[in-house]
C-alpha cells in the first residue's frame, strides 16, 4: 500500500459497530460492561474494551492506531498536547539521576522542559547537533535516551537517523525522535533505527489549526536492558510492547494526559489529506525559497536548497523533500517586522502545519526568554522570520513576498 492509499485504508474500513465511514465521536466518560466479570477483565487487560476516556476511547484508539500503522510502530498513545507527548515519552523510561542526551536546539518548550526535569534529578546534557560524534561524547553510563527533533524548529536541521541510532545502540540507550516538522510524509524514522518517535499532531497531522493534541508510537524493536530500565522490568511479559504497556498503566494514565475524544476525531479527519496536503505544502516551501534567495539582504534557510549543508542528507532521508518550514532573515529587527507586516496573505501567528501560510518573528516571540547563546544554537537571530508555508497558490505567496521585501525601504 502507498502513502495516501495507506492514509485511507490501513487498519480502517469502517466503523466496526455501524458501518459510519468515518470513526465517530464516542463523547462520553464511562462505558458498561454487561458483568463484574468482564470490567474485571478489561481493566486487567485480560479482555478488549472500554472503561474510562482518560484511560481509553474508540475514537482515540482508532486514530492511535492509524498512527502506529502509518509509522510503523507496534502501538501509539495519544496525548492532550504534544508537550506531553514529549513529556511523558521521556518520565516513561527516566528515575532521578538520570541523564538525556539533547539537541541544543531544539523547540522551546522543550528545552525549557528539560530545565523543570532538573528539579527530579534529571540532567540534560546539550550537543550543539545531535551527531554520531557529539552523541558518543557524552554518553556514559548515566545516560537513559538521546532526544532530537528530526527538523529543528526553527533550525531546520536535518539529523542524520541512521548513524545517531547505532551509537545510541552501541550504548544500551533508545533513541527518542520528535518528528512533528518531517511528519511520516518525508520519513518513517524506524526505517532509519529510531525507536520512539513523538509528534505535535496539533500541527501537520491535524493540519487544520483546529485543536491540539501530541502522540507517542513505539517501535517495539529496541532491546531493553531490564537491570537498567528497572521500571519497566514488571513489563518484560508484553515482550516488544513492554515501553507502550508501561506507558498505557502508568504515568500516562496516571499523569491524565489523556486526548479529547473531538480532538482524535479531527485528528482523524486531518490525518486523511496528510499526504495531499504535504505535497502541495513541499513544492510551495521549495519554489518560495528559491524564489526569496534572489533578492539582496535576504538570506533563505531551507534545508532541500542545493547549498544547504542538509541537502544530501534531505536527498536520502526524505527523498527529497524538505518540509514546509523556511526561515529567512532581513538582517535586523527592524526590517524583520516590516517585512511581516508588509505581507497580505501570511497570519501572524505562533503555529506550524496549519493551511494558511503562517510567519512569525521568533527572537522577539518564543525565543524572547531564552539566552543569547540558545538563541543561536535554534538558529534564532534579529532578523530571523519563520515562514511556514500554506497551501496557498505559489504565484500569489511569491508576488506577496516580493511586494513585502521590496516595501521595507527604511
Ligand atoms: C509545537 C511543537 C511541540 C509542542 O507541541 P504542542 O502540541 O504545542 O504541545 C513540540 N515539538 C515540536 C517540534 C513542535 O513544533
């Protein structure tokens, strides 16, 4: 089955109770059991079934495992927001004393997330770039999973899966990869070694800007060394779906950061043009940075460019693609905001993976809390725009984009 086919089709006819074409809302708390027997049953996961929304709904469980098919993995938990999603990923398998390996720029509110894991006695230990070489510098006996955006957000870094895997590997360590900016369109990362890869599915798996949620897949091909991940000893029965299972009965459940089930259901509903909408959203990002690197003052940053140091590997990791996300900088605060504000078609707005073509300004924005030097390693500067490009029709971004630069005039 191809992409969009798959999209359609994988682990979903329809409705198994109604035949409805599409997996309705189940907008309820609770479902009954016909006897004590069998709720006893489905809470010790010894029937299928359902018993409480915060612990699992048809609605939710039918886009979960669209997801867990379309990448590939063994299984998928949904969360209410993609924070959580990386959140919980990572307390799954992390005690007190711990160490992640990171990339340095990464999304803030990861990073700042890595700053409150501290408080538990979790240590992060920054690389510049998540690399084979950076990774084994600093992977010691502590270290319990190297961590990376697979596209940095607003970076646009491109991490080379394959390599960072082994060395990882190499060191009884899960390599942990949040994939929100390459989406399964451009990359399934298990192909490429990757053993839990998290999304955003607030940005291009909705794709609409409607609601947000997160998601967790697993693999279920990373050998886990129960003497070093003692939590998920008690899980070594569910064999390559012990990491979901834990997550499933423990903090996940626990925690509450269950989805809404209105949410997996426009999930669901957006998941379906995923393919659709990331051709047109690829070939719009790719003729807009061409197109903006003609003009004087204006540097483009993307990584499918022919001089972008990312190129090769965009070539053989994503075949080609680069994604929606551009950067360019006007080279100063100033021109940055007239340039956004010259523009008629572009939101000012902080979100990615929505239809419209969205821009912001992130060093005065989200960055606006972080240091000089984290600054520079997301790739954020003065001038810095982040443009995430819409499905509008190109000619009109083009002459919108062209009409905007040429009226910074200062
Ligand atoms: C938006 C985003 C997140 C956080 O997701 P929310 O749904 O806003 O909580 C995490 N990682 C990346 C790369 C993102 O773009």
């Amino acid at each position: 089955m191809n992409f969009n086919t798959t999209l359609l089709h994988k682990d979903f006819g329809s409705d198994r109770s109604t035949g409805s074409t599409l997996t309705p809302i189940y907008q309820v708390s609770a479902f009954s059991q016909e006897s004590a027997e069998k709720l006893e049953a489905v809470f010790n996961n010894r029937a299928p079934g359902f018993a409480y929304t915060r612990i699992g709904n048809p609605t939710t469980d039918s886009f979960e495992r669209r997801i867990a098919s379309l990448e590939k993995g063994v299984g998928a938990v949904a969360c209410s927001s993609g924070m959580a999603a990386v959140t919980i990923s990572l307390l799954n398998i992390l005690q007190a004393g711990d160490e992640v390996i990171a990339s340095a720029g990464l999304f803030g509110g990861t990073i700042d997330l890595f700053r409150d894991l501290e408080a538990f006695g979790i240590k992060t230990r920054f690389v510049t770039e998540v690399t084979a070489e950076t990774v084994r510098s600093q992977l010691n006996e502590k270290t319990k999973a190297v961590f990376t955006e697979l596209i940095g957000n607003p970076k646009l870094n491109v991490v080379d899966l394959k390599s960072v895997a082994d060395v990882a590997h190499q060191g009884g360590v899960p390599f942990i990869v949040d994939s929100t900016t390459a989406t399964p369109y451009l990359v399934r990362p298990f192909d490429f070694g990757a053993d839990i890869v998290v999304h955003s599915s607030s940005k291009y798996i909705n794709g609409n800007g409607s609601a947000i949620s997160g998601i967790i897949v697993d693999s279920g091909k990373f050998k886990w060394d129960f003497a070093r991940y003692k939590g998920l000893e008690e899980y070594k029965r569910f064999g390559k779906f012990a990491y979901i299972a834990k997550l499933r009965n423990g903090i996940w459940r626990n925690v509450g950061c269950c989805v809404a089930p209105a949410t997996s259901f426009l999930n669901s509903l957006g998941l379906e043009t995923l393919g659709l909408r990331m051709d047109r959203l690829c070939s719009n990002a790719l003729q807009l940075a061409e197109f903006l690197q003609g003009f004087e003052g204006i540097t483009v940053n993307y990584p499918a460019l022919k001089q972008s140091p990312y190129y090769d590997l965009v070539q053989s990791q994503f075949g080609g693609k680069g994604g929606a996300i551009l950067t360019i900088d006007a080279g100063s605060k100033e021109k940055a905001f007239k340039l956004i504000n010259n523009l008629k078609y572009a939101t000012i707005a902080t979100n990615i993976g929505d239809l419209r073509t969205l821009v912001i300004h992130p060093d005065s924005t989200i960055f606006a809390h972080g240091t000089k030097e984290q600054k520079e390693n997301a790739g954020v500067f003065e001038g810095t725009i982040r443009v995430c490009v819409g499905i509008e029709d190109i000619e009109d971004l083009k002459e919108d984009f062209e009409q905007a630069i040429k009226n910074i005039d200062l």
